[in-house]
C-alpha cells in the first residue's frame, strides 16, 4: 500500500489530535482524583497544565504572531535606548547610585544625587 504526502499529514493530524484526546482524558482522570482526596497543590498544578494544553491546542494566526514579536522587539528597543538607575544603601546607611545607558555602555557609580543628576543630564539628555 501506497500514502501520498496528502495521506501522512492526514494520518499524521489524526494522531496528533489523538493524542491530544488522550492526554486530556488522562488530565481530567488525575483531576477528579486530586479533587476527591482534597490535594489541593495537585489541583492547581493539574489545572495549571490543563491551562497551557488548551492554550497550546488553540491556533494562533501569523498576524498575532507578528504582533506579538513587534511589541517584545518594541520593548527591547524602548529598554534599550533608557537609562537604568539603581540606588543602594550600604549597612552603615551611606547611600550610592548606580546608573548606565545599555545604548552607548556608559555608567557611574557616585555618593552623590546631585552628581547623579548631573551625569544623567550630560550622558543621557544631552545638556
């Protein structure tokens, strides 16, 4: 007997959804016992999963894709171009600032939020 590529991605669809079945039968089996002996860890993790199953078995279109790759890269893009300011305080209750610009590597670390403010002005808007 012969297939055809038509036939194996028929076959092969068939068994996907399948298996799919079986996995859900499976989940719902090992939820109703997690419920009727009141583990209530076991249900959320359960649920959790049939959670991301049915997220997974949903088809997603390539312009949702697109969208969602566009607005990570337009994250990035937006983390990338600002400046990252961290404020510590030392055990002794001294304080120190920390700051860079991922786009150009530049950092300080100063004692001082005046010189902070100073180096944000001149390294980041330019003034």
């Amino acid at each position: 007997m012969t297939f055809s590529t038509a036939n194996q991605r028929s076959i092969g669809n068939d068994l996907g959804s399948v298996h799919q079945s079986n996995v859900m039968t499976s989940l719902n089996h090992r939820l109703a016992v997690a419920k009727a002996n009141h583990t209530q860890r076991l249900v959320s993790a359960l649920e959790r999963e049939y959670e991301q199953l049915t997220t997974l078995a949903q088809p997603v279109s390539v312009v949702t894709q697109l969208e969602k790759l566009w607005m990570r890269f337009a994250t990035t893009l937006s983390d990338w171009s600002m400046v990252h300011i961290e404020r510590t305080v030392a055990s002794s209750g001294q304080h120190s600032w920390y700051a860079s610009t991922p786009h150009s590597g530049q950092a300080v670390v100063t004692h001082s939020e005046s010189d902070m403010n100073q180096w944000i002005r001149t390294h980041y808007w330019n003034q």
